[in-house]
C-alpha cells in the first residue's frame, strides 16, 4: 500500500518551515531529499565501519570494502546490469558522462567521425562530447526537436549514418520533463555500428531501469536525485566495451602493478575507479535503492503521474501561463512561464511563501534558446510531494501573479 | 546628500515593512519607476547575462559626476538595480569607488547578492565600480 504520509515521515527534513510556512519542495529535479533509513546509514558508516576500501588487512577495511562492493551489487540489482563489473561508481553523472567521453573517446573517436546529442540535453551531456570533438577533430550533429520540445525522430534518422560513432541522449530531458523515445532510437542505432549512452539523471528515480532491455551500452546516473547522498553516480556501460577502453584518471586503486618502466591496470570495475572513491556514499546510494525498492518503483511511477497530470491540469487553468514541453510522454515534472512576469520573479516570490521550485536556464541553454525563452520556472515531483503542495504551489503563483502585474 | 546618508534613508525607508510582501511590493513599485532605460543601448556591451535575470547598465560622466542607467527583465532586480542607482548614480568617481553599499544586507536582501544567484546584481555592482575607475583614469589624471 502507497502510503505518502507514511513515505513523508521518513524525511526529516519535509517537517520544517521556510519563511515561516511549511516547506513545500518542488525542486527535485536539482536533488532530491533524504529519507531516515539514509541519513542513519552515513551516522553509521562513519561511527562504526569507517575505513579506506580495499586496502587495508583489518576488520574495519575489510567490511568498508565488503559494503562498498555489496553496494555495487545493489545498484547492478536496480538497473539490472549483467555484472558487477559493468557498475562503475562515479561522483555523478556529469563525471559518469566524462569518463565515457574521455575513455570511449580516446579508443573509438577519429577525425571526421560523428556523435549524435540531442537539442534538449542538458550541459553535462553537450560539452563533453564538444570537448571530445574538439580533441578528436570529429563533429557533433544535434537532432532538432520541435516547437513542444519533443525530439524529431526523423530526423534522427537522417542524421544517423556510417560516420556515427556514438549517440548521447538524455532519457528525460530535465528543464521540460520530456520522456525520450529511448526504444526507438536505440532500436535505430542498434541497425548501425554507433554506440549508445543515456543520460538517465532525470529517469532514474521515476521510472524502472533496465538496461539488459534497453540494450544501451552505457547508462548515467546520479545518487542525489534518487535520495542519496550527493558525490556519488553510476557509469553502467556493457563489459566488453569496457573492457577495451583505456582509463580515465590514473592513480591508486585503478593498477595491477606501478613501475617507472611499465604499469599494469587493474581489472574492472576498479580500473575506471582511481583514487579513494566515495565509499560512504556509494553505501547510502545502496541504502536509498533499498527505499526505492521496499516502496517499489511501479509505485512510485503511479505517484508521480497522478502529481504531474494533476499539476499540469491545475496550472494550464491559470491565466497566461504556458508549459513548455507538452507531451503525453512526460514524467515529474512541470517547466513553465507566466505572461507578462519573469521567471526569478515567481521563484523569489514562491520562495518566500516557503515553496522552493528551480528558475532559469535549468543548465540546458540549448533548449531555451528553441523556445525562444532565457529561463523558466520549473516545478519538480519526488515520492514524497502530495497534490495538496501542488495547490499550494497553484495558490503561490497565483498571489505572485498579481503582485507583479 | 553622502551616500552613506542615502544608504541610510533607505533603510529607514524598508523599516517600516515587517512583512516580506509590503517589502517585495515596494521594491516592484520602485522597480516600475525606474528611469527608462533606452531600448538603443540594450546593446551585448551593456548586457550582465545571468543565469536567473539580465541587467543592462550603462554610464555617462558629466561635470564630474558619472550618471547611470540600468535594466532588468525582472522586476525584483529591477527594484534593487533602482535602489544602486539611487545611492551610486550622480556622484564622483571617488565617491563611487570608496563606498561601501551596506544598506542591502540591512534591509534583507542580501540573497539578491549570492556569487550563486546569477541574476547579474553583483557584476552590475562591479561594473559600476569599473567604470568609475576608467572615467577617473580618462577624466581626472
């Protein structure tokens, strides 16, 4: 049973006032909240267990490091990852979607070849492969989307050729909320050699994964926008592929054996993992799928579309106000501007009535600049949001709008 | 009038709001009777590009004494862009550069000025600093 009163007892946080009314947290977009279970397992991890993972001989390193690699198992559970191996643990997405630019880069990228992004991405998932081009002296084709934001298949397909070596796309475009047609361009990709990796930051969290489905060579995500700790992501990418790829960063934990004649990197996944890696988050990832799990997912997804339909509904009645990026493929999200107002204006004016949504470019630019805007207001939905914040969130754009007009 | 005294009629001004809604709502109207700023110069040069809001600023020395003029596409920016204006704008490049703008943070708008914000306040405030350092480099040495 899907019980949110139950669910919003779990995050402490949700209790407490802002400027003096409850909080209403509609940016979960940008990172979502922390339940009990999590917030308890960091206390735990630096009270009882702390210690540098594999390294050490002794008790606590050799249970840091069991943790650590149990919590590399759960994430392969969540995603449905063949292996272990295929689990890279990252600082997030923006660094999962840099190795990959940078290692696959590296091995498969050459002057004149091509790598697809789409015009709705954000950041993260434009400027690596700008960088890569760049490096590479290979060229960045964008598949244009149209006036709702929604991305043009056809001409996907037209860009889509022998020069293609890999196509990046977000599964959910996160300033509009946009649900990618992933299956299908996979499906397309699949007809050629090109590779395929989703920028999964905004999907994660709303919708079941599976990439053994998918069939994506290499999935993105972040633990803080599924109630984790922030500093840690996901980097799943197929084995084989990883396999042949060179490393990222070099450095202790990522080698066989160091010499100053030869160095010898160590097997996966430990070879894209240089450095301590973030051990204590990386448990509180584990921790937060746990949650995500004993609530399920199925449950979750049901949730959240009633949020979204509900606020779509109840937003579109308001005078002046325009959503951008209307699909029937969306999830959890609402981006939105008001005639005759500015975005930082609503925010600054909702922020005082103690709801907290995200203003402006929403690090996606690229999508402003097609619909012809330089920001919006973007209201975001989590597990733990109730259709009563959303009247409230109504009630705050309502009383902003006559203040400033 | 200094502009420490400007600074504090300002305050004195916002003090009579306890409550957040009569302050946002005074600082619309002052941003409503912001001296037109003319279309022409909302040129790239003039432009502060923020994340969250755009200020456009531009500066005239006349007699000694530099006079800007500035823009927002956001009302509440606009508010507090008329408020620097009104402390900064007419005075000497001396002036300009030795003050201290502390009347934000004591009327609780200090938030509008966060590194983080983007909204183009805290380069505007730059800016008008710059140019007061390049007038008095152009016209007074």
């Amino acid at each position: 049973m899907f019980d949110i009163e139950k669910i919003r007892r779990q995050f402490p946080i949700l209790t407490q006032k802002v400027n003096g009314k409850p909080l209403v947290y509609l940016d979960n977009g940008a990172t979502t909240q922390k339940p009990r279970q999590v917030i308890d397992i960091v206390n735990k991890m630096y009270s009882e267990y702390n210690s540098n993972i594999h390294r050490g001989v002794h008790y606590l390193s050799a249970k840091s490091t069991e943790l650590y690699e149990n919590a590399r198992e759960t994430v392969r559970k969540f995603i449905n990852a063949e292996t272990p191996e295929e689990i890279i643990f990252t600082k997030g997405t923006t660094d999962a979607i840099n190795l990959a630019a940078f290692s696959f880069g590296e091995k498969y990228i050459k002057e004149n070849d091509e790598i697809i992004v789409g015009l709705t991405e954000h950041h993260s998932n434009i400027v690596p492969w700008q960088m890569l081009c760049k490096r590479k002296k290979a060229k960045l084709k964008v598949i244009p989307a149209d006036e709702n934001g929604e991305l043009k298949f056809e001409e996907f397909k037209k860009l889509l050729g022998k020069k293609t070596k890999l196509v990046a796309f977000a599964h959910v475009a996160n300033s509009t909320g946009i649900i990618n047609p992933v299956e299908k361009i996979i499906e397309e990709t699949r007809k050629t050699e090109a590779k395929i990796l989703i920028d999964g930051a905004q999907a994660i969290q709303h919708k079941k994964i599976d990439v053994k489905t998918l069939d994506c060579d290499f999935y993105a995500f972040s633990g803080h926008k599924i109630y984790a700790e922030t500093g840690i992501g996901v980097l799943y990418g197929k084995k084989e592929l990883l396999e042949t790829m060179p490393p990222y960063q070099g450095g202790g934990d990522m080698i066989k054996s160091v010499s100053f004649e030869k160095t010898e990197y160590a097997d996966l996944p430990l070879k894209f993992e240089a450095g301590t890696s973030n051990y204590v988050a990386a448990v509180s990832l584990a921790e937060a799928l746990n949650f995500v799990n004993s609530t399920g997912i199925e449950n979750i997804e049901k949730h959240e579309s009633e949020l979204l339909a509900y606020a779509e509904e109840k937003l579109s009645s308001i005078n002046g106000l325009k959503i951008f990026g209307k699909s029937r493929n969306k999830t959890s999200a609402v981006s939105f501007n008001i005639k005759n107002t500015h975005f930082y204006d609503i925010g600054m004016i909702l922020d005082k009535l103690g709801t907290a949504v995200r203003t402006g470019t929403h690090c996606a630019e690229p999508t402003m600049k097609h619909f012809g805007i330089t920001g919006t207001v973007r209201a975001s939905f989590a597990v733990y949001n109730t259709f009563d914040e959303i009247d409230k969130l109504y009630e705050g754009i309502i009383k902003a709008q006559k203040m400033l007009s | 009038m200094t502009t420490e005294e400007i600074q504090n009629e300002i305050i004195e001004e916002f003090s009579v709001f306890d409550d957040w809604m009569d302050k946002y709502e005074y600082l619309i109207e002052i941003g409503n009777t912001l001296q037109p700023y003319n279309e022409k110069n909302k040129t790239p040069s003039n432009l502060i590009q923020g994340c969250q809001s755009r200020v456009w600023l531009d500066a005239e020395y006349k007699d000694g004494k530099i006079y800007f003029t500035a823009d927002s596409d956001a009302i509440i920016t606009k508010g507090i862009i008329a408020l620097l204006i009104k402390v900064l704008s007419g005075k000497t490049p001396d002036e300009i550069l030795k003050t201290d703008l502390f009347f934000i943070d004591k009327i609780g708008l200090k938030e509008n000025l966060s590194p983080t914000r983007a909204n183009g306040l805290i380069s505007m405030i730059k800016n008008m600093k710059a140019y007061a350092t390049a007038f008095k480099a152009k016209y007074e040495q």
